[in-house]
C-alpha cells in the first residue's frame, strides 16, 4: 500500500538521522526525548518510538528516571515492550559499571563533582533517603561503596558507630559521606550539620578521614568540604580536646 510504504521510509528517514546525529556530534546533541527515543529504537527496529519515548519521559519525569525505572513500569506505557525495557534497563547497569570500574581502577575523585557525577543518576530520583559511604584506601583508592542507612521522606538514622565499625572492616584510610534529599533541594538540615559533626569528631578517635559529606539533589548538591564545615567541625574537636569547648 503507497500509503504504509510512505510511514515506512518516513520512520526509517527518522531512525537514520537519529543515528548520523549521533555519529557526528555524540550523545550531547540529542534532547532527553531523543536519547529515549534512540534506545527504543534498538529494541523496535521497524517502528517508530517518539511517542513512547515522549510518554515515558512524561511519566517518569527525567532521563535517569526512566533508564532506572523497573521493567514492569515500563511496559506499562503503550507500545513499550519487554525487549524495549531490557535495553532501556541494560543501558543504566553498563553506566554504573563503567563508572565503578574505572574509579576501582585508579585514585579515587579529586572534587566533589566527580563524586557528584560519579551518584547522580543512581540517587537524585529515590524516594527515600539514602546514605551512602565510599570506603577509600591509603593510596585514595575505592575499596567499597555501601549503603548503610535508608529512611523515609522525613530522613534517615544515621549512626557514626556503624559507619566507623565498617571502615575498621574494610580497613579504609578515609570515607567519603553521601546521602540524597528526595525534595531535590540539597540544603543542609540542622540535622545533617549534627551527624555530620558526630561523624568528623568520632572519626579524629579512630584517625580515618571524612573527606567529604555530599549532599545530592535535583541537578545539584551541596558539600561540606567545598563549604569549609569540615574544616570548622574539625577545629571544634581540637578546641573540644583542649577543653576550650563545652562537651
């Protein structure tokens, strides 16, 4: 039929173009649609996904969203299937392992961006809070990446006992602390400021050190080595020690 053979070479027109965009100028040139639309485009080779790859996007509300999203989620919005969810699935795993073999490889990040960078997309769109611990090596090396305390909304228990009791398991060097606000605002909470403070303080005990506490929201994050607190949280110890302070 003229009319199904026109649809035909208009999709394939489409598919093609998203292909040499990608071959000329990378992944940076597509829109958050586009890279959804590509993706689906591998597990749907003869049709075309700009409206699942629209109502996905919808749905879930950012990329990482739906590379994360379970398969069952997934295969919820019209015209995506199993195949098309595996891809979108596979493609967030290969990320991650990318990402952790090459920071297992080598000294671990120099700043709090690439930590940021190195977390984002597994945590800016949990539920729940999360805190994280990055376990590093004498050489700065990572030796582990755990998940030690979750909570609701309202936060997470957090207790610096357990998160030293691991550091003198894996016998790590220092620690790098990392949890999210699922507002998407990574402000500090008094709360934050106090278990980070009991961290750095129960830390100097055991000489491991807290290089970093991130903070991960919507797009951005807040540190507390970039802001000078650590810095002020370990001043207060020495003072604390010296009996300057009040306990």
């Amino acid at each position: 039929m003229p009319g199904n053979q026109s649809w035909k070479h208009k999709t394939k027109g489409h598919r093609e173009r998203l292909r040499q965009k990608f071959l000329e100028g990378g992944i940076e040139r597509f829109s958050d649609e586009e890279v959804i639309e590509f993706l689906l485009t591998l597990g749907t080779p003869r049709k075309d996904t700009k409206q699942q790859a629209r109502a996905a996007l919808k749905r879930f509300g950012s990329l990482s969203a739906v590379l994360s999203a379970p398969m069952d989620k997934l295969t919820q919005i019209e015209g995506i299937g199993p195949k098309n969810a595996l891809y979108l699935g596979l493609v967030h795993q290969v990320a991650r392992r990318y990402l952790r073999d090459r920071v297992s490889q080598a000294p671990f990040f120099h700043n709090s961006r690439e930590v940021f960078d190195y977390l984002f997309h597994a945590m800016k769109d949990l539920k729940r809070e999360v805190f994280k611990v990055l376990f590093l090596s004498r050489k700065n090396e990572l030796i582990e990446e755990r998940d030690l305390f979750q909570g609701t909304l309202a936060g997470a228990a957090v207790y610096p006992r357990e998160i030293l009791s691991a550091a003198l398991e894996l016998k790590a060097a220092s620690l790098v602390l990392v949890h999210n606000h699922p507002s998407g605002d990574p402000a500090p909470s008094q709360d934050d400021h106090r278990i980070t403070r009991e961290i750095v303080w129960a830390s100097r005990l055991l000489q491991v050190q807290i290089l970093d506490h991130i903070i991960i929201g919507n797009g951005k994050y807040y540190s507390y080595a970039d802001e000078g607190l650590l810095r002020r949280f370990d001043a207060e110890y020495q003072r604390l020690k010296k009996g300057l302070l009040p306990p």
